[in-house]
C-alpha cells in the first residue's frame, strides 16, 4: 500500500466528527518525507535542514491528522512555552494526548543513565497528587481546550514494586480519588495478570478509560476487548498500537528504521483497530476514542493507520 495523504485526510476528519480521532505517536520522522511531509517546505539555502523540520513539521502533521500522542512530556514535566508553541502550528480542533512524565508514575527507577543516582531507588514521587496537579495539570490548563487524553503509561511492575495486583490498583484506586475529574485520564498497564475486574472497576467508579494497548508482553488488543468490563469508561477510551505482542522494542527499531513504508502486516492487529474505530463512530458522538499507532508496530504508522480505517465498517 501507498499512502494516499488527500484520501487519509478526508477519512480522518470524517472520523472526527464522529468523536474518533486516530493519530500517529510523535509526528518527527524523516521516513515520512515524500508521503506525510513536502520535503520543499524545509529546504533551507538550498539544502533540507533537519532542523527547520523539527521545528515546523507538526503545522503540516496537522493538515492530515486530528490529533497526536506527544511522547517527550513522559521524560520531563510539560512547559508552557513549549506547549503554546505545539498549539500555535495547529488548528482549534486539533487534539494532543500527553504521557504523563515519568517522575509521576515509576515505582522504582532502573539503572538507566539518565536516572544517575536514583538508579534502583524507590521513586518518593509516584503518584504524587499534588507534584501532578501542580507540574503536570498546571502547564496544560491554559490549552485545555486542545487536550484529548493524559496518558498514564505506567512500566511492568515487579513483586518488588508490588506484592500483588490489588496493592497496585488500591494505591490507583487513592490517586484517581484526589483528582478533578474534569480531564479525561487514561491508564496504560505492561502486567497482564492486572487485567482483573478490580481493576476495570476501579476505572470505571473513577471515570478513567483503559487504554487498549498492543506491547510486547501484553494480550492482544483484540483479547483485551473480550475481557469483561474492559470498556469501563462509556463517554472515551484510548488504544496505542506500539509493538506486537512477543516483541521486543529493540527488535522492532532494528527491523522497520527507518519507518517509510510497511515491512510486516498484522492482520489481527489492524481489525481491532477497526473494531475500536467502529465501536467509537456508532455512538454518534456520544462516545470519544483516542487511538494512536507508532512506527514499530508495522514499520509504517501512516499506511497503518489507512488500512485500519479501510477495515473498519462505518455504514
């Protein structure tokens, strides 16, 4: 498949006005110049400027799409300038998901470098109500308007960071609790053996959707929609569609970079996107849904994203 932009950008629109909006995860990939991006618009003296690109590519991402999961507010709290800047390149429709950083949402920190010394330490922050109102709910009041989904893409947990499913869902249970309840908040779990009614109750006595995600080791987005009660918010829920479950991110990164065009279909993973489009449009509005698909989950967000709305039966 090639990707038609024109044909995509009529479809997504359409899409929108039903209350689905279906985007990429990040926008800033040179794979997607010829396709998504005119490369003309970032030719500076004479040559292309990667920078030029970075800084002005979202403004042409939104002329097709209608919203975007914005990855760089999980590794640092949002900035007001930097987010006037986001809103500014795009129209008054357009809809930004944030991940929520994550000083916000780590049990324990790895020994990544970018941790220092905090690696392997408990994280004195985790689930802080007053560190997020005031960090994270407090840069984004002013572009409320242009918020979808915060994203709560919370790591594999291990015995270490809680004995058992039901303490990770109490301490969620608490946080959820202290919030204002007029953003609309998704969580986004890595342990399978969490998807259990207390958990989706949870949720839905809190207004919070599951976000439906696709990840190496957890079940398909399909085998997620058969669980009862995983659709435990009715006005909007979330889907990412990241990696094929079994996966690894480092295999996919190798196998797709640098993302221009689909290497691998997943043909069970493009019909439950279909599935959550369908389910979204029939309410008429009634219900939101914020689906997102990344690059290494077929090599090709943008021709994904085609084929799961050419699936999806909108009659």
């Amino acid at each position: 498949m090639t990707f038609d932009r024109d044909r995509v950008k009529r479809a997504v629109a359409a899409l929108a006005r039903k209350g689905v909006f279906i985007g990429t995860s990040s926008w800033k990939y040179p794979g997607w110049r010829g396709t998504l991006y005119d490369e003309t618009r970032y030719i500076y003296r004479g040559k292309f400027s990667e920078k030029r690109f970075d800084d002005l590519c979202l403004a042409e991402y939104a002329e097709v799409f209608k919203t975007v999961c914005v990855d760089a507010t999980y590794y640092k709290f949002p900035d007001r300038r930097a987010l006037e800047n986001m809103v500014a390149q795009v129209p008054a429709d357009f809809l930004f998901s944030f991940k929520v950083t994550d000083e916000i949402i780590i049990r324990k920190f790895s020994n990544l470098p970018r941790f220092g010394v905090r690696g392997g330490k408990l994280n004195e922050q985790f689930l802080n109500v007053a560190l997020f109102s005031s960090a994270f709910l407090g840069p984004c009041e002013l572009f409320r308007h242009n918020i979808g989904l915060l994203i709560f893409e919370f790591p594999h947990f291990y015995a270490s960071d809680f004995a058992q499913g039901r303490d990770f869902v109490n301490a969620l249970d608490q946080f959820f609790a202290q919030l204002p309840n007029d953003w609309r908040y998704g969580v986004e779990i890595r342990n399978r053996n969490f998807l259990r009614p207390e958990y989706f109750g949870s949720l839905a006595r809190r207004g919070v959707a599951h976000i439906y995600n696709s990840w190496t080791d957890m079940p398909s987005v399909n085998e997620q929609l058969m669980l009862l009660d995983s659709h435990a918010n009715p006005e909007f829920f979330g889907g990412r569609f990241l990696l094929k479950p079994g996966r690894t991110y480092e295999e996919a990164v190798r196998l797709f970079s640098p993302y221009d065009r689909v290497k691998e279909v997943n043909e069970e993973g493009r019909a439950a996107g279909a599935k959550l489009i369908e389910a979204a449009a029939a309410g008429g509005g009634r219900t939101q849904a914020f689906l997102y698909v990344n690059n290494r989950f077929e090599g090709n967000a943008l021709e994904t994203i085609e084929a799961m709305v050419d699936l999806a039966d909108l009659e």
